[in-house]
C-alpha cells in the first residue's frame, strides 16, 4: 500500500516523499504535474490518485484559508476514507479559524489522524514568493511590527514523515514553531548577516502590496487572499511558541539562522 503525497512537488512535499524514499516506504505524489494527475480543482482526478493508496499526506492549495477549501477537504477526506484509506496527516496553519475548521473535517473523518497546524515557513524566503524580493534586497509586506516563530519545513516534514510511518502519533495535534520570535526586519537583518548583503524590510499598506503582486501578474483572489492572511495572522494571535517539534521528534526545532547560513547560496545575486 501506498501513500498518497499532496503538493508532493511543493516545499513540504517534495521532503516528505524524499524521506519516504530512503525508508523505502512507497508513495505517489498527488499534484497536477503528477501522473495520475491530481487538481483540487477537478474532482474527477481524485479518485484515480487515491487507488490503491492507504494512508495521505494532505496539504492543500492555495490555503485552507481560502474559500472552498473546507468543501474540498470535507469531500477528498470522505472519499478517501470510502476508498480504505486509514491514516490522515494534515498540513494545517496556525491562528486561522477556517483551517480549525479543516482540522476538525480530518477529526472525525473516521481514519488514524495527526493534524501538523504550522507557523509561516522559513523557506517561503528561498523557495517561495518570497525569494525574488530577498534577491532584490527588499521584503516589501503588509505586516507590522509583530514577531512570528518561522518554522523550518524540514522539521515539518520530519514530523509529518514519524506520523505517517510510526506508531504513537495518531489522534496528536503538534502545533510547530522554530524556537524564536523574529519579525520581518529581524529577518532581513539574519539574511544580510548571512549573504553579507543588505537585505531589508520595509512594510506597505495592502493596497501597495496588491499593486506590486499584481504587476507580477499574481490572480486577483491570490492576492485578496494573501492580503486577508497577512491580516488575520500577523496580528500577534501567533506571537508565541510552541513545541511540537519536540513533542514529535524529542529534538528542538531548528533556529532561523542555522537555516540562513545553509541557504545563503541561494541568495546570491542571479
Ligand atoms: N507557506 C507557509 O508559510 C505556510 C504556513 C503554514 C501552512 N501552510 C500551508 O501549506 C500549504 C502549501 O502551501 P505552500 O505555499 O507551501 O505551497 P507548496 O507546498 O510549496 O507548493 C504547492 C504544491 O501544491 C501543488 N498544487 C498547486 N496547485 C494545485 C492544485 N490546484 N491542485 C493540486 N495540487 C496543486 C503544486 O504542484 P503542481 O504545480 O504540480 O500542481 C505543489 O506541489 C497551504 O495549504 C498553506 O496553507 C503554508
């Protein structure tokens, strides 16, 4: 039996599916690039993902913030559980009541469940939309002076690789953080201390933000979303720590600059 990798090709994804590889443990990624291929967006490609699969790393795209997320999660986790799936391991975000909501479908969805609800990822400067503007030198958001715990998504995909092949994490909801409060410019100062360049932070309004993501050429309700996230979650609610990283994996989380230096090749000016 197989597990079935969601984003399997997205930054927690591609992790977990590489560390399932080395305990030769067998999984699919499920995605659109994926052969079967899977778009949360065209139900009838997710029963062909699902055959033959008993166990599933759900992450899901673009947020479960977003609307119709819930909906999904409620109809993929049904059907999975109808075709033998037994496990559910769910990407969740903290501080985000609709992603609660989903946290709750996975709940009672009647499989083993671990529910990992994670702060902002570290790699969204590397990996994500936030690498062209590290690389530009400026972190334009619309977020204020509040700290957030960034998480490294290698520990996530630690944790969420134990859930799904060890015994001793169903029924577990392990909030995860790194192990310390930076805000945005706390970050900027760890990537220019790393790349020895000047990386800075500088906060915009909403609508500013809108316009240059906009110019990217980023959907419209991407951007309404990001901007109603970076609203909701950035408003201190997540300004603390926690310790699911240890409750999982008896080991700290690993720090922002551990991370940094590590990736300070992918910061050099292209
Ligand atoms: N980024 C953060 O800081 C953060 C923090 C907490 C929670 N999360 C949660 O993490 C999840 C993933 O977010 P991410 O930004 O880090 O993305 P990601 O996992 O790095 O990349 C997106 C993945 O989803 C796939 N995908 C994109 N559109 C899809 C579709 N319509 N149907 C099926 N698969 C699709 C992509 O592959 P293809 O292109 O091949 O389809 C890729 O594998 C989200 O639910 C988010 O809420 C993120």
């Amino acid at each position: 039996m197989t597990t079935l990798v969601l984003g399997g090709t997205g930054k927690t994804g591609r992790r977990v599916a590489n560390r399932l590889t080395v305990l030769d443990h067998p999984w699919r990624i499920g995605s659109r690039s994926a052969r079967p291929s899977f778009d949360w967006t065209d139900r009838s490609t997710w029963a062909p993902a699902l055959d033959g699969v008993d166990s599933v790393y759900v992450t899901y795209y673009p947020d479960l913030a977003f609307p119709g997320a819930l909906e999904d999660i409620d109809a993929f986790t049904s059907l999975a559980v109808a075709g033998g799936v037994t496990r559910l391991v769910l990407l969740s975000g903290r501080g985000e009541p609709m992603a609660e909501a989903a946290e709750r479908v996975v709940q009672s969805s009647g499989a083993d469940w671990t529910i990992v609800r994670c702060s902002w990822f570290m790699q969204n400067f590397s990996e994500g939309y936030l690498l062209d503007p590290v690389l530009e030198g400026v972190i334009a958001l619309p977020i204020a002076d509040v700290p957030e715990p960034f998480v490294d998504v290698d520990d996530i995909a630690d944790v969420v690789v134990a859930a799904l092949t060890q015994k001793g994490h169903g029924g577990k909801l392990y909030e995860l953080t790194g192990p310390r409060l930076l805000t945005f410019a706390d970050v900027a100062a760890e990537l220019s201390k790393a790349t020895g360049r000047d990386i800075v932070y500088v906060p915009v309004t909403a609508e500013e933000f809108a316009a240059g993501a906009r110019e990217q050429g980023v959907p419209e309700n991407e951007i309404e979303g990001l901007n109603g996230l970076f609203a909701e979650v950035l408003d201190g609610r997540n300004a603390h720590l926690a310790d699911g990283v240890h409750q999982a994996l008896g080991r700290p989380a690993r720090d922002f600059t551990d991370y940094a230096t590590a990736n300070k090749a992918t910061w050099t000016v292209r």
